[in-house]
C-alpha cells in the first residue's frame, strides 16, 4: 500500500519507508547518510541531488550527536500522487537554541561541525520548518524532492502524521490517514492492540477502510466501516474527525482511547469518545459537534503519547503540520508504547 495514494490522500509509511536512528555518538551521521542514501537510490536519486541529500543528512545528524541530548534523526518516504520525496526529521530534547535566525547562517558553528549552518539544509531541501524552545528541545524537518528546487515545490496538503514503533519493533502497531476532500480534511488514526505485525495489520486494515470509503461521509460511518474491517484483526483504538473550516466545525467519532484536540493558541479543547474495541462488540457509536475557532489545529494521536500536554510554546498554527507533528511525538511521546500523531492546520482555510 503506497504511503501516499492520490493528490489530497496520506498515509502512514510502511515500514521499509521509514526507519528511526539515534544520532548520540559522531558515527551517527554515517549511518544516518547510509540510511538516506538507500532510500533516495530507491527514487531514482543521483549525481548532484544526491550528493545534496548526503550534506543536509550529515549536517543535521552531527548537530544533533554534537549539541542534543537524546538526538533522534527520521529517515522515510514520502509519496504524492505520481511523485515521491525523501523526508528527514530531527528531534531532540535539549537544550535548545537560544538564536534560532543564526543557527541558519552559513558559516555559523560551535564545537567543530560543518560550519555550514542549518541554513544550508534549507537551502538544499525544497522545504524545511524548524522550532527551538530553549531548555526544551528542538525539532527540524526537511523534504527533498528529485528534481529539486523551492520555486517548483507545490505547497503541501494541509495535514501530516507520524509514526514510531516501539522499541525493538520494526513495524508500528498505530497508523494514520487522512484525505482533502471537497475543503474538508477527513483525518483516522488507528491504534492496533499490542505491537509489532499484528497490531500493525489491524491498523493498516483501518487505513484500507479510510481509502475505500466514499466521501463525502459522516466521522460516525466512517467509524462504522473501521469498526467492520477490523472485526477480522485483533482490532484496535480509532478516531476519525471531519475538519471544516469553511463551516467553522469539526465533527468527531472516536471508539477507544485515540486522543482528538481543538487546538487554539494557548489553550485545547478535548473530543469525546466512547469506550471500547473496534472491531469487537462495543457500545453505541456517537458522534459529536464542536465549533473550529479561525486558524485552530486539529490533532489526533494515539495513547503513546501522554494526553498531559501544553498547548502553550507549540509552533503556531500557521506553520507547516509536519513541524507540529514532530514538535508533539517529541515533547509528549514519552510512552514506552507505538506512538502517532496527526496534526490538520487550518489557517488561511477560512
């Protein structure tokens, strides 16, 4: 099943598309410039563009082993439509940067790296977005496509997600998915019970639901065909939310404990589930209403990370899902569990 399966669609990346490294020790960078290389060669990467990637990857993962504290570098594959890009995403949990428009100088190094500053990955990527909070921690993206080349990259969909198995697991058990359809994004997330292969058929049989389904449709139906496609798997947690902003509204269903958030600026408003398995014998599915404040976030994700989070100090919300995304699984994916996350913008969509 392809990552991305059509303009508007995404999906979560299966597990040869994406693979989490720790960049801790200075060898982190070469095994991280392997990883990124493997996969580039796999869409067709070569000659200069891919000596750009090497760059950008070594730069970011020896910044990390040399200034973070619990460097995590995302190596994974991203596919829209007929086309498909290498995407990197760092995060870490200290200490921060205190001047984050230096960091991107070309030129700007402490402690002997590069000296090529992060600027030159934003430079070599056809986009980027990076947050820093000092004592906290920092969290970097950057997209490659093949061709390269800012002026020719199209704007994004308006959502993201991302996924990380457990440790010692090579496929996660939780997935998302979302689609733009008709200026509404319909976005699921599933949490399959347990981990490893069977947790993870059950919440890739959710995702089939999601793009069989036709839209448009209630959050409630498509809970109901979730709930169907999973009664032959060991079944899951799932919430599906319908995301308005033309309307002002979000309509929500979620069976089991997959968190849904409104997220404003310095506060969030939580979405209501009903307790249970889907895919097994549950209560009454419900669906509910609330108003979507102008340039809110919509975010769903599983239970591997805490729900004891802060909307305050977060990327705002006119800023890319993905650097919203990351910025969450870093700071609140503390679980030792599958952990994912999906965040829907809304800003400028009103």
């Amino acid at each position: 099943m392809d990552p991305l399966t059509g303009t508007g669609w995404m999906t979560s990346p299966s597990a040869g598309d994406a693979i989490w490294l720790r960049a801790e020790e200075p060898s982190a960078a070469a095994g991280a410039r392997r990883q990124a290389v493997r996969m580039a060669e796999r869409l067709g990467f070569a000659g200069e563009r891919l000596g750009q990637i090497q760059l950008a990857v070594t730069e970011a993962a020896t910044n990390l082993a040399k200034h973070a504290v619990q460097g995590e570098i995302l190596v994974r594959i991203v596919r829209t439509g007929e086309e498909a890009a290498l995407e990197l995403v760092c995060v870490d949990r200290g200490p921060g940067i205190t001047d984050v428009p230096a960091s991107r100088l070309d030129g700007h190094s402490t402690s002997g790296t590069l000296g090529l500053g992060l600027g030159s990955i934003e430079r070599l990527a056809d986009r980027t977005g990076m947050h820093s909070l000092p004592g906290a921690g920092t969290v970097l993206f950057a997209g490659f496509s093949r061709l390269g080349g800012r002026a020719a990259a199209a704007p994004g969909p308006p959502f993201a997600g991302l996924t990380r198995p457990i440790d010692g697991e090579e496929e996660c058990g939780d997935a998302y998915a979302a689609r733009l359809d008709g200026g509404t994004v319909y976005a699921m997330v599933c949490d399959g019970l347990g981990h490893g292969p069977m947790a993870a058929r059950a919440a890739q049989e959710a995702v089939a639901a999601m793009r069989e389904a036709v839209l448009p449709a209630r959050p409630i139906d498509l809970l109901r065909l979730v709930h169907q496609r999973l009664g032959a798997t060991r079944g899951g947690a799932v919430a599906v939310a319908a995301v308005d902003p033309a309307a002002g509204a979000v309509r929500f269903a979620g069976l089991g404990n997959v968190a849904g958030w409104i997220v404003g600026p310095d506060r969030r408003h939580g979405m209501i589930s009903v307790p249970g398995i889907a895919g097994a014998k549950t209560r009454t599915l419900r669906e509910h209403a609330y108003d979507l404040p102008r340039d809110a976030v919509v975010v769903l994700h599983s239970d591997g990370l805490t729900d004891k989070w802060d909307a305050a100090g977060r990327p705002g919300p006119s800023r890319d899902p993905l650097l919203i995304a990351a910025d969450l699984l870093r700071s609140a994916g503390v679980r030792h569990d599958d952990r994912c996350v999906l965040a829907v913008t809304t800003a400028g969509r009103r």
